[in-house]
C-alpha cells in the first residue's frame, strides 16, 4: 500500500541524487538499514571519503596513541 509524505524540496533533491537507479523506497530503506547498522560497519562505509595529508595522519596518530596509553593504564 502506497502512502504519500511530504519533506522540503532540498531533502527530495538529495534523496533524488542518492538513490541512483533504485526507487525512493529502496533508497529510504538503504538509509534507514545504515543508520540502525553497528558502528563498525558505518565507519567501514565513510572509510577513505576524508582526504588527508600525511602531516593530519601522523597527529591524528600522535592523538590517538596518547589517549589509548592512558586507557590502556586505566583498564589493563
């Protein structure tokens, strides 16, 4: 059964974009299956869409080896 629902014609734009060549039923659904998805698996999906430098890679990693030594002391 059809059912009819109104959004603003920016999000109908995007959706439009998004959905390629599925309907607008399987692109909500797509959404909708994403979004209730574990973490992993949605940091798996956004994984190499960023560009980095190698100088924001190495203090990123800088960052994060601080912060999991500390854990790691915490928690060990």
């Amino acid at each position: 059964m059809a059912k009819t629902i109104m959004i603003a014609n920016k999000v109908y734009e995007e959706l439009k974009e998004m959905k390629e060549d599925k309907s607008f039923s399987e692109a909500i659904r797509a959404l909708m299956e994403r979004k209730s998805s574990k973490t992993g698996s949605s940091l798996r999906a956004c994984l190499g869409r960023l560009e980095r430098t190698d100088a924001e890679y190495e203090s990123s990693r800088k960052s994060l080896r601080k912060e999991y030594a500390k854990w790691n002391k915490r928690y060990a």
